[in-house]
C-alpha cells in the first residue's frame, strides 16, 4: 500500500511540474538568400553608387521585415571575392564592376547594422568553390587563381577552387 502511495504521489509531482513549466517555444527560421553573384539579388548591377546599393538592400531588408522573417543569407563572397573588406581577397567585381575596387564602404557591415535594427539575424553565405564565372574575365592580382593557381581547375568557361 505504501508503494502505492508513493507512486502515485510521485506521479502527481510530475505531473504538477510539468503543468506548471511554460512550453519553449520552438524558434523558427524564416529566412531568404540574397545573391550577390551576376548580380541576381543585390546589388541589381555592378557600379550602382554606394548610396545607391544601400538603398537597394534596405528595400530589401524592410521587404523581408514586412513578410516576417528573421533571417537573410546574404552572398558575401561569390566568386573568390568578397563583398567585405578582406586581406585576402579582392573586393567583388558585382559590387563596382571591376574586382579588386573598394565600393567605398564595407557592405557586410552595412548590411548587418541595417538587419539588426529590423530584428533580423544575417548570415553570411560564401561560395568556397567558385572561382571565377568567366575564365577570360580580368581577375584581380590578389584573387585565388592568381595567388595559387595551382589550387585552380577549369570547367569550361569557369574557374573552381579543387
């Protein structure tokens, strides 16, 4: 009988403590990629103005806002170039039209303030393959095939990081 009690005594805490804890709420992703290569999302063409590609994104953040997400995968380095400032590699070709050339302004860091102040995380998105869209394209003195083109392999008309 004193086991009997006890269990269902025991039974009755558990059930009382899980009553009384809140539900987690499960966090959701809700999220979009933003292509930065050939332009196919942001910035719409190469060698827009800087104050013209900020305002292009934050049409794009405040869109995203408006659907209620809380999420951007934004492509900060699509061809072996970056759409930051980096010592290692050269600034993207999407951003000014010609790799190698400063947009003026530090675009990851722009885009993260601005998605911060929507409540929406940004995620950086690199592509670690591509090297270059068009091998015949002019590349910039510090890009990978450059530095070591012996990491590179061609694929028809484009160039990938093996």
């Amino acid at each position: 009988m004193r086991d009997i009690v006890s269990r269902n005594a025991a039974a009755l805490l558990v059930i009382l403590l899980v009553s009384v804890t809140p539900a987690m709420a499960a966090k959701e992703f809700r999220g979009a990629w933003v292509a930065s290569v050939h332009n196919l999302d942001w910035p719409s063409r190469p060698g827009l103005p800087a104050a013209v590609q900020q305002a292009e994104l934050i049409a794009l953040l405040n869109r995203a806002a408006e659907l209620k997400l809380n999420a951007i995968l934004l492509q900060v380095r699509p061809a072996s170039d970056a759409l930051y400032a980096s010592s290692r590699e050269p600034w993207s070709q999407f951003l000014t039209g010609t790799q190698g050339v400063s947009p003026g302004y530090d675009p990851l860091a722009f885009a993260i303030a601005e998605a911060h102040a929507r409540g929406i995380e940004l995620h950086a998105w690199i592509n670690p393959f591509r090297a270059a869209s068009n091998a015949a394209a002019k590349l910039a003195s510090d890009h990978i095939s450059k530095t070591h083109p012996e990491w590179i392999r061609r694929y028809g008309a484009q160039l990938w990081v093996d």
